[in-house]
C-alpha cells in the first residue's frame, strides 16, 4: 500500500478536522451483493471513513483491511474500480445499487479522487437503479449526473438520502466531527428536491438521552420534509460494544445530564428500540 496524508475538509466543527492516511488498494469487484431489504447491489469506492463518527457500526471493517491506524484515521482508494465497474455493469439487466454500505462515498477524499463521481458515468448509462445515502453535500456537485437517471419512460432511477441523527450542528460536532454538519445536509436536500431528485432522510441512529423524545424526532421529519424529503426514516441506536463506548464517552465530556437516559436505554435495548421503532415520522 503506498500511503499518503491528506487534510479532511471542513468538518462539523467548522474548523479544519484531523488529517487522515490514504492508501491505494488494488479492487477486484466494483459490486457486491447487499442484504438491505430492496436493494440488491453495493458500491463502496473507498474502504474506510473520515467522518469519524462515534457511533459507526461499520469499524468491524478494519480487522479485514490489516490497518493498525484507529477506524476514522484511514481511507483506502480502490485501484481498479472503474474497470471492475464497467465489467460488472455489461452483464447486468436490472437491479438496484446502493452507494454505499460500508463507506460514505462522498466523503472528503472524493473530493480530489473522484472516484463517486466516475461511477456515477457509468451507472447513468446503465439499467440499475441507483439509491445514494450520504451525510455531504459534496453529493450536490453531482446534480447534473444525478439528473440524467431516467429510465425509457423518463421515470427517475435515483434516489438521494442524507444520513441526519440530530439537527444541532453543535451536538454533530463532537459526535461526527469529519463530516459537514447537519444545517449543511439539510440544505443540500433542499437543492436536490427543488432539482426534481428524490430526496429521504435516515435518521440514524437515534441517539437515547440526545434526540429520541418523540418531540425530537417530529421537529427533525417537520423540517426535512419542509426542505423536500419524500420520507423519513428512523433507526434506533445498536448498543454495539465499541459503538457504546464511544459515544458514552464523549456524552460524558460533552452532554453528562443525559448519561441516566443513555445508560437506562442500554439496559434494555431490545424494549427501548421497539419504542423508537414504532415511531412514525
């Protein structure tokens, strides 16, 4: 691997995040089979993420990459995937990809890399359908592809959603600090809405003692359907260990008065996501 360092771009702080480690990784296979209910196709042009965020399930990714560095430190770019892409794309009819599973395929590196972007040539021209879920706004630089996702019928073939856990830039600073804040995402789904692209929000996860009262919750599917969000979504936080630990960490440096609803809520996590589960946005 030939490593190199690079700044992030400007983060949830807003100010300049720690710079990360890249690495160039040869790539076999563009598109891997995914196991989200509706989709069938994944695309991770990276491996790796510097958005940092606290909460990331995806962490259990590193014991297969042969890193030491700390998961959020280091991006590996794959080598390759334009041509694994476009080999795998020939021998498709139908199908759904989702960008991405693992990754956030706008984050800082793509900026320079590119490497979304040139998928996204591909994919216009293909059959598949596309469904993006992201928390940049880089994703807006992309508009004039996104917009040439029609199918014969003229029929939209993407969809755009902006992974959004809280509405309070200053809360996503310490909890995401490498990605844009939320005031950031929510108006680039405003853009894409107003540009006719179908926009949705994730909500994920929800995070017990910070913004998972149902008064919460509501405030942020008002607002993301006010800016054009076709749907909102929620998902309740995984008491994952790793997970758990860091965000309980920084909850008790940043936001200790929510500790009790925190740790009462991973005490009986199955109950507690049921709850939130049954939230309708």
């Amino acid at each position: 691997m030939d490593p190199a360092r690079t700044d992030r771009e400007t983060g949830s702080s807003g100010g300049p995040a720690p710079a990360v480690t890249l690495h160039r990784v040869p790539c076999r296979d563009a598109l891997s089979k995914c196991g989200i209910p509706g989709l069938d196709l994944g695309l991770n042009p990276y491996v790796g993420c510097a958005h940092d965020c606290a909460y990331c399930y995806a962490s259990f990714m590193k014991r297969f990459t042969g890193h030491e560095d700390s998961w959020g430190t280091f991006v590996d770019v794959k080598e390759g995937l334009l041509e694994a892409l476009g080999r795998q794309v020939r021998r498709l009819r139908a199908g759904t990809v989702m960008m991405s599973s693992v990754t956030d395929a706008w984050q800082p590196v793509e900026a320079t890399e590119g490497l979304s972007r040139a998928c996204l040539r591909l994919l216009a021209s293909s059959p598949l359908n596309l469904s993006i879920l992201t928390k940049s706004d880089l994703v807006l630089r992309d508009l004039d592809l996104l917009s040439a996702f029609h199918d014969l019928f003229a029929q939209p073939r993407v969809t755009v959603g902006f992974s959004i856990p809280t509405m309070s830039d200053e809360m996503a600073a310490w909890l995401e600090p490498g990605a844009p804040p939320p005031s950031r995402r929510l108006a680039a789904l405003q853009a894409l809405s107003e540009a006719g692209i179908r926009t949705w929000v994730f909500v994920a996860p929800v995070l017990p003692g910070l913004a998972d009262s149902s008064a919460d919750l509501k405030a942020l599917a008002v607002e993301a359907r006010r800016r054009g969000a076709a749907e909102v979504k929620v998902d309740p936080m995984n008491f994952y260990p790793a997970a758990r630990h860091r965000v309980e960490s920084l909850i008790a440096l940043h936001r200790p008065s929510a500790l009790p609803a925190w740790r009462e809520a991973a005490s009986r996590a199955v109950a507690w996501r049921q709850d939130v589960s049954s939230f309708e946005p």
